[in-house]
C-alpha cells in the first residue's frame, strides 16, 4: 500500500510490497541424483563467473547468493559494491532490506501460536483485531469522486489474511487504493504508522486474491495474542533458536555498517544510490515488509523449512505444520496479473503468464508445474520490493536466496540473475 507521489523521490520513499515465483504438487522426498564432483565444482564456478559478470557490468550493483541442501551450505559468493558511489565492497554478511521477504517468517509466527491453539486459521480476527470488525468493502468512486463502500460479506479470517485473499491490496499494484488513501490522507504502508492500515477491501473476504497489506495484520495478531512487540517475538522464537542474529526490523551499529544500499534504475539503464530505510521507530512494525537480514540469516529460516521446523538444534514448527503451510489453501483461485501504478518502483506483475497454475500457500506463491531452471512442482517462494528473491524445493531438497538491492521491482538485470543462479544450482546438485 503505497501513496502515489509525483517525484521518484517520493515513490521510493513511499513503496512497500513485493512478488516473485517457484512451484505446487505433491511433495515427496525423493533427492536429486548426485551430480559428479567435477560437474559439481565447474556448476558452483559457473555460478561465480554468471554473478561476477552482472556486477561488473554494473547489471546489478551488487549481489550476494547462497544456496543450501540437506548437506548444509552448497554455495555462497558476494560480488559488486553495497553502494556505487561510495564503492563499498559486497561481502557475505551484507546486511539487506528484504521487504517482502518478511512475510514467510511473520506467517511462521502466527502458525507457532495456531500450534499452541491460540489462533485458529478460521478465525474471525475482528474480535482480536479492532480494525477488522467491520471491514468495508470499496465498490469504486461516485461522480463527485466520493468513495462508495459497503460492509463486508463475512469477516476476515486468518487463512484470508495469510493467502491473500482478504480483499486488501497495495496502492503500488492498485489504482483505486491509491485514490482511496489520497481521498482519506492516508499513509502509505512503508511510514509504518497505524492509519496507513486504514485502506476499505477490494472485494469480499474469499472472493479473490489480491496481494496487499494482510501480513500486517498478522504481525498485529502475534502481538495481540502473545503480549509482545513483533520485533520482540521474532526475535525470541524464530531468530535467536535459528541464529539468525541479523534479522530484526530495526538495525544496530554493527548492521547499519554492513548495510546495503537501495539503488534505482535510471532512464539510461544505469543504477545510482538513493535515499531509503524503514523507521526505526515505526508505529507498528511492518510484518508484510520490514525487515532487514543478511542472505545467511534468510538460509537458515529457509533451511528450518526444509527440515521439517527444525534446524540448529532448534525445533521452531512442527512438521506437519510446515507441511500444511506449503498447501494451496486458495482452491481454485489464482494469483493474478499485478499492474503497476508506480513504475518507478515495480514494473508490471504478469503472475499468471510467468507461473501457469500458480496456488498460494501459507504466504507462499506454489507452482503446480516444473519451473524451467529446474524447481519441482511442489516448490515455493517469494520476493522482495527491492530484488531480493528466494525460493524453496522440498522434492530436491534444496534453497536459495539471492539478495540485490534496487528499484524498480521484477528488474529486468535482477530476474535474468536470479533465472542463472538457480539454474546453477541444480546443476550442481545434477538436477538441471
């Protein structure tokens, strides 16, 4: 839910969302055939030389991928600069705004507490969350350009907010939003204040999928149940028993050092640095896009996942609780087209041209066919705003995570990079 501003400044200022793709079906645990050791080595230094050369030609400014099996760490490498005017190199440990990426683990959250029984995916969350006990329904504008609403059908439930399916949007990928926020003064949904929450539904809870600020909620429904800040939360029970000891959603000295900059694609296809961060003191931390975390970090709640809830010695879901989060839980609705209202900071979203079939899990995008570098029907993964990207293959036992850092989203470069780097992968796990 972004306002649309007139400047570039403005709109990189304001943006918030994200997207991305992968792969639905029956999971198995069948393991990729091995790949040799000498296919393996010249796969992963492929992978170096595809990465090297993007960020030498200045196609991204810089890049850090890793990718990991059930072995552990298969790849990793960091080339380019965190920022091209002050010529910072990239490093593993970069730290990330990773938008979007937010999402999987604020979901996690919420299925800790339905584990617990103290959420149920059914669940009306007007009781719980004030905001939602009478959702408005937004039918378009009158003549006079007032607002035309009527309340909702039914009630918002946790499995709508978690697929999508809620009826919020974001104004970055829908133009009557935008109008709404703009006619109510409202916020866009990166200040991270509590009106910019304040958006009618673009349909009846149910009816469709539209992507948008249901995560938010969700981050609001951890905190009301558990008595703590998200930030709080997370912290406590995702990353602290994962290590991931860089993820938070506000950044301290030794981060904000290793911070990577958010560049913007100019008119001539150059990328130049902006000026771009979350609120450190936000209102409400934003559990649809707030966080900041390095691609290690990212690996490690990816590799959870994939072990069934469990990693570093730490059992965080249960297993069938992954399992059902790795679901189509929209029935026969589908992800749909995303058309841009801000180009500066997305490009348009053809969802349905780029995966067929495409489902939504518990926060996921899931694939019913094979993807083309080499992911399974089964697979799933999401993205950041800013061109980070991850995704997930339970059938080959393999994840990954690519992190760049510019504007606008679905870049042309950071795709194509991203399209390499997995290919990659399976090759060197002999499964291209």
């Amino acid at each position: 839910m972004i306002k649309q501003p007139r400047s570039r400044r403005d709109i990189l200022k304001t943006a918030a969302g994200l997207s991305a793709a992968a792969t639905l079906g029956k999971i198995s645990t069948t393991r990729a055939s091995a790949a040799t050791e000498a296919d393996n080595k010249q796969a992963l230094s492929d992978i170096d030389r595809d990465l090297r050369q993007a960020a030498e030609a200045k196609n991204v400014a810089g890049v850090v991928a890793m990718a990991a099996t059930d072995n552990g760490l298969l790849y990793q490498g960091a080339f380019g600069k965190r920022d091209l005017a002050k010529g910072v190199d990239m490093t593993p440990d970069s730290v990330f705004w990773i938008a979007s990426m937010t999402k999987a683990i604020t979901a996690a959250a919420a299925m800790q507490l339905v584990e617990q029984g103290k959420l149920q995916l059914e669940q009306p969350m007007g009781s719980l969350l004030p905001d939602l006990a009478a959702p408005q329904v937004l039918e378009g504008f009158d003549d006079k350009g007032e607002p035309k609403l009527r309340p909702a059908k039914r009630p918002v439930t946790l499995r709508h907010l978690l697929t999508h399916t809620a009826g919020y949007s974001y104004d970055i990928w829908n133009a009557n939003t935008g109008r709404y926020e703009k006619y109510a003064n409202l916020p866009g949904i990166i200040t991270c204040k509590n009106a910019a929450l304040k958006t009618p539904l673009s349909f009846d809870p149910g009816d469709g999928w539209q992507y948008g600020i249901n995560i938010d909620f969700v981050g609001k429904a951890v905190e009301a149940i558990s008595g703590q800040s998200l930030n709080g939360y997370l912290r406590d029970h995702i990353f602290t028993p994962l290590g991931m000891s860089d993820t938070g959603f506000v950044i301290g000295p030794d981060q904000r050092a290793r911070l990577v900059s958010v560049h913007a694609r100019k008119p001539d296809g150059s990328l130049e640095p902006i000026e771009f961060g979350i609120p450190q003191e936000p209102e409400f931390f934003m559990g649809g896009g707030g966080l900041y975390a390095t691609a290690r970090d990212y690996l490690a709640f990816l590799q959870m996942l994939l072990h069934g809830g469990k990693f570093n010695g730490a059992q965080v879901l249960r297993p069938d609780t992954v399992a059902l989060m790795l679901q189509n839980h929209i029935g026969d609705l589908e992800p749909g087209y995303m058309k841009t209202t801000a180009p500066d900071a997305s490009l348009d979203v053809d969802l349905p041209k780029l995966f067929p079939g495409a489902k939504w899990g518990l926060s996921f995008i899931i694939n019913t066919k094979p993807g083309p570098a080499g992911r399974s029907p089964g697979s799933v993964s999401w993205a950041g705003l800013a061109n980070t990207y991850f995704w997930l293959d339970p059938a080959k036992r393999v994840a990954g995570v690519i992190l760049t850092q510019s504007l606008p989203f679905v870049d042309p470069q950071a795709i194509k990079l991203y399209g390499r780097f997995e290919s990659g992968v399976y090759k060197a796990i002999g499964s291209a």
